[in-house]
C-alpha cells in the first residue's frame, strides 16, 4: 500500500498500519503518510462532524441468554480487557478511561497520529443503520472525487449528491 501511487487518498487510516504496531513503525509511517484532518473543517463558523467506525454490540431480542451475553458485552469493554486488544489492532477508543488514561500510552506509542484522531473522537458520529447507507456513501465519495478532481465545484457535488441521496430514501 506504501508505493507512493497515492497523492491524495480519503482512507480510514488504521486500514494501512503497518504491523507490528511498533515505536518504530510508527515513525516510518508518519514519515512516509501525512495526515490531513480534511473533515472536520477546522473552522470556527461552522459545526464539524466526523464519521467514526466501529462496532456495535447489541443482543437480540430472540436471545435465549440475554444475561449472559450482558455479562460478556460488560466484560469485554472493560478498560483493562479492551486497551491492550485496541493497541494491538491499532483501533482508537471510543471510551475516555482508554483514550486519554493510563491505558493510551501504548497506542499513542504505535498508532500512527494518534492524538490528533483522538481529538476528531469528540465531534464523531457513527454511520447511519440502514439500508441506503452504502449507496448514500458512494454518492458522497463520488462527488469528493468530482471535486478533487475538478470536474465539478463544491456546491454543484453538494447539490447533486444531496438530490441523489433524496431520490434513494424515497424523498
């Protein structure tokens, strides 16, 4: 992934870690991949989002074992259970206690910008749960690249993205 093809890529930036998760792959990374927080715009005029992964535990209301699973969900996201499991995948934290406790100096060590997209978790979202999303999601990818690319301005992609994701959810 590193082969320097790549002038400007909108990518989730744990995807292309290199592992180990090391000091000093950290560093080779951040030498070789910078990182702009393109969203959120660091704009006092505006209101910033960013889009946040990750998971979503949940028990089905058909869950022969709604106490068990409870206890298994509690138990894993136990600081002490999660951290190192988190470090280890280089995945950020969503709680508090890991992301800026005792627990994040590992990750802080080996994910590569790590305290600034600590900083991003503050404004995160999660995706959408429904069935349009992923169609909404390449629309919207489509008309980033429309505008990197110069094919359209801003307003223009705004605006047709928008009309696109308003004709896919039945608006």
């Amino acid at each position: 992934m590193l082969n320097r093809k790549f002038a400007v890529m909108l990518e989730a930036l744990q995807h292309h870690i290199p592992s180990p998760h090391t000091p000093e792959n950290k560093r080779d990374f951040e030498q070789k991949v910078g990182f702009m927080p393109l969203f959120p715009v660091p704009d006092g005029n505006y209101q910033s989002a960013a889009l946040m992964g990750g998971w979503e535990l949940n028990i089905p209301k058909t869950s022969e074992n709604k106490d068990l699973a409870w206890e298994l969900i509690t138990t894993i996201l136990e600081p002490k259970i999660l951290a190192p499991y988190l470090a280890a995948h280089a995945n950020l934290p969503t709680q508090i206690p890991i992301g800026e406790g005792n627990y994040s100096a590992t990750a802080n060590n080996t994910i590569p910008y790590y305290s600034q997209l600590i900083d991003m978790i503050e404004i995160g979202h999660s995706r959408p749960s429904i069935p349009e999303y992923p169609e909404i999601a390449n629309d919207i990818k489509q008309a980033i690249d429309d505008v990197l690319y110069g094919i359209k301005e801003p307003k223009q992609a705004l605006n047709d993205t928008a009309a696109k994701s308003a004709k896919v959810l039945g608006w």
